[in-house]
C-alpha cells in the first residue's frame, strides 16, 4: 500500500484525489498548506507527494525544499492551474519528478501511481 500526502489549499481537488487515491489502496494524507504538511505526522514514512505550487503562505516549491530533507525518498509532483516555469524549473532542480497541469484528470493520477520510477 502506498502512502500518499496532497497538498492543496482547494478543499475539492483534495477530496476527489483522497478518494481516487483510496479506491486504488491508498493510504492519504491531506494537508492545506505547506505549514499543515510539515506539522503532519510522516513517521509511517510517504511514497508520494502532490503539491501544488501556489500555496497559501509556504508556496509549493518552499514546502517541496523542506519535505526534501524530511523524506528524500519521496516522489514529488507538481501541480497547478497556472504558468508558473520559473517556479516549476526551480522545483525540478530541487527533485521534483513530474509536473501536472490543472485541470487534471484521473488517467494524470493512475499514471503517477503506476509510474516505476522512485
């Protein structure tokens, strides 16, 4: 079973991947900000981070540098709904893995989950 933390600040983009996520054997963590994240406890450790990038206070690639250190062997994803290259570049050379564009659909997750890399 995979261990999934999404972080989004639109309650309805974390309810539809807490349940996508669940119907395939997930188990889900959902934080609202980048400082819920940090405060979570990860001690069952993470396989998977969603994370979109504008995020209230602690902006995505902020909270991405500091779940960095805290679990190194985490796959993190990208999300969101705006041009944000600068931001996105930045969070690959932190080690990002993949960027997904908002509006996604449910074949973006599935595919992340089957995904072999990490």
């Amino acid at each position: 079973m995979k261990s999934v933390l999404v972080i989004d600040d639109n309650t309805e983009i974390c309810g539809f991947m807490k349940d996508l996520l669940e119907l395939h054997d997930c188990k889900v963590v959902i934080a609202g900000s980048g400082e819920e994240a940090l405060h979570k406890n990860m001690d069952l450790g993470i396989d998977i981070v969603f994370i979109d990038i504008c995020l209230p206070g602690m902006d995505g690639v902020e909270t991405l540098r500091e779940l960095k250190q805290r679990l190194p062997d985490a796959r993190y994803i990208l999300m969101s709904g705006f041009p944000m290259e600068h931001k996105i570049e930045e969070a690959f050379r932190i080690g990002a893995e993949r960027f997904i564009k908002k509006p996604f659909g449910i074949e973006d997750i599935i595919d992340v989950l089957n995904c072999s890399n990490g």
